[in-house]
C-alpha cells in the first residue's frame, strides 16, 4: 500500500491464500480431540452458477483430477453452484488436497472472481451439523453450525467455540458480520 493509498484510506484487498486450505486436516484433529467433532467426508467449492461448453470441459478435467470421481454438482436456491467431493469421513488430507485442485482448477481457468467459498463438514457427538467455510475472496476461515434451516437459526455459542479451539489451527475471518450462513450447504 502507498502513501496515497493511506491518505485516501483506501486498504489493500485480501488475496486468496489456497494453501490454507492444507490446515484443515490439523484443525479436524483438534476438533475431534478436544471437542468430539468429527470429518463427514464431505466438502465443496461454492461458486456462480456457470454453464455451457467452457464449464462442462473443466468439469471434465476436475473429474480427472479427481482420479476419475465426477464431484456431484449442486444448485441451490441462492444461485450458486456446488460442486461436492465425498471421501472417507477418516482421509481428510484427501478431501482437503481434492477441494484445493477443484478451486485451483476453477481459479486458472478464469472462474476465480465467481469463487465464493470451500466447506468441510463436520458432526459433533450429537448430531449437530458444522461446517468450516474458507471464503475464497478474504483467505479466512470461519465456523458455521446451523441448527434450524427452516427458521434460519444458528448456533453462534459453538461457532464462539470452534473459533476458539482452532484459532492457531486455521488463519479466522476476525469479522464476524462475515461469518455468513450457508443455509442448504452440502454436507450439512
């Protein structure tokens, strides 16, 4: 950032940092120690709705970066495209390691503006659905625990919580009016 840059209060925008992704298999393992918060086995890339010829070719090639397993591709109700890689709920250095390829891929092939965010699934011991959201644009990560879709209610106490277990795990988004909800994420 230059002096005009700072007399003009004008900040320099967050870059993505994908690699940050490679931190999730260490959070997962604290969060099972020390909360019994496991992996599903399920993640996604989130991005704007994109068809035609240019997508179904990179489709194409993600599945072959995949090893030949064709991620399921999801709408939901906001517009968004999903596409969604299922591993043993145990590998999630390979859920982990596949997600990064999906967003790389999307990203070199010009659809990084349209990248809106990564999820892992997680349960607790009860059942309780949470994600862990990477947004593409900021290079953080945040917690989210929806507890009803239908009334569009959260659990903030545990999302509190998981910030604070994995808060030298994972670099956290430090504003929390960003901590979007995902209602209808995959995963979840």
């Amino acid at each position: 950032m230059g002096l005009f840059d700072a007399l003009l209060g004008r900040t320099k925008q967050v870059q993505p940092n994908l690699d940050a992704l490679f931190s999730l298999p260490g959070a997962a393992l604290t969060l099972e120690a020390a909360a019994e918060i496991r992996p599903t086995g399920v993640g996604a890339v989130c991005f704007r709705e994109a068809e035609g010829g240019p997508f179904a070719r990179l489709k194409d090639e993600i599945t072959a970066l995949l090893g030949g397993s064709e991620p399921e591709e999801v709408r939901d109700d906001y517009g968004y495209t999903w596409l969604v890689v299922r591993r043993p709920a145990d590998d999630v250095p390979s859920l982990v390691t596949d997600l990064h390829a999906v967003n790389s891929t999307l990203e070199s092939a010009g659809f990084g503006p349209s990248l809106l965010c990564s999820t892992i699934g997680l349960r607790g011991e009860s059942g309780q659905p949470l994600a862990l959201v990477y947004l593409y644009k900021r290079g953080t990560f945040y917690p989210f625990a929806p507890v009803d879709a239908a009334t569009q209610r959260r659990d903030s106490a545990l999302e509190i919580q998981v910030r604070a277990l994995l808060v030298g795990d994972l670099p956290f988004e430090p504003d929390v009016t960003r901590w979007f909800p995902v209602w209808g994420a995959p995963g979840l």
